[in-house]
C-alpha cells in the first residue's frame, strides 16, 4: 500500500497551484485597494449580484470538495467503484456551479453589463470568469482521473494521480471560499 505522503499528489501540481494562488492574491489584492478608493461604486453594485445563485456555488463547491475527499480515501482503501463514483459526483457538482454561474452572467450580459461597464463590473467579470475557467480545467482533469480510474490506473499502492487532481480541485474550492465572501457579501 502507497505510503500517505506530503504534501499529496505530484509536486509539480503544487508548484502550479502555488503559482495561481499568489495570481489570485493579485487579484484580490488589486480589488481590495480599488475598492477601498471607490466604495459608493462597489457597494453598489455589489447589490445587483444574485447573492443566493452564489450561495448555491459555494454549497456546491463544498460538496464537489467532500465528494473528491471521499475518492481519495476509497482509492487508498483499493475502492475503484467507489472512487470513480465519488468523482463523477463532483464532475456533477462542479457543472452545476458552470450552470448557475452561467445564468449570472447570461443575466448581466442582457442587462448590458461588460468588462467597460465600471470599476465593480470589471474586477466582478475578471474574477469570477477566471475562477470559471479554472473549475472547467479542474472537472477536465476530474473527468481525466476517473476516466484512468475506470480502467485499473490506479490502486491503493499508486493513486499519485488521484491525490494530484483532487489538491486542484481544493485549490479552485479554496478560491472560491476568498472569492464569495469578497465579492457577494463583504460590504
């Protein structure tokens, strides 16, 4: 049985995840000083954002977390059913997020909403459509392991891959946890 190592996954992974986390800090950096210099603008239009669509996105974000939790406990325990299964729920979860997130901005977008709109505007569709693209890349890579899972690819002796794609996924549900509050909630 592969010993539990640290941190899980491939090293190069954590390299990658490390790398957008400091260009997430970025973001947010930037946003929290410009909002500090227009918060009238931000506040209100933080007030025309769904903030129930995006308390749904956190939900089902926790829950895609949970579910590739679960996998990565049933691969170490020799389960491949169950790993693959658990995994495809979070494919799931994760889709579900792209839907809703989807009619946010198919919502904004009716309304005449772009990137030029304002300062608000601006950082909402830049963060929001960044952090899109990285749940799409992290079901791609989730759909990838429980494809190679359905095949024998890994096992509770090597399941390297397994833990590399689950650290992604906790990275983009990690975003998310810092995006939800700063850009929906904090006034």
């Amino acid at each position: 049985m592969q010993k539990n190592k640290y941190p899980p996954g491939d090293l190069a992974i954590w390299i990658f995840i490390l790398a957008e986390l400091l260009v997430f800090a970025a973001f947010f950096g930037a946003y929290a000083f410009t909002r500090l210099k227009n918060v009238e603008l931000f506040n209100y239009y933080q007030m025309t954002l769904d903030r129930n669509a995006a308390l749904l996105n956190t939900l089902a974000l926790i829950t895609s977390s949970y579910f590739v939790v679960r996998a990565v406990a049933d691969i170490r325990e020799d389960d491949s059913k169950g790993c693959k299964r658990w995994l495809w729920a979070a494919i799931a979860m994760g889709a579900f997020f792209i839907v809703i997130k989807g009619g946010e901005y198919a919502h904004h977008f009716s309304a005449g909403v772009t990137l030029s709109s304002n300062t608000f505007y601006m950082f909402y569709l830049s963060l929001t459509f960044f952090h899109f693209m990285h749940v799409i890349l992290g079901m791609v890579i989730l759909a990838a392991v429980a494809l190679k899972v359905g095949r024998g690819g890994y096992s509770a002796d090597e399941h390297t891959g397994v833990e590399t794609g689950a650290s992604y996924w906790h990275m983009v549900d990690l975003v998310w946890l810092i995006l939800f509050p700063l850009i929906y909630v904090m006034r």
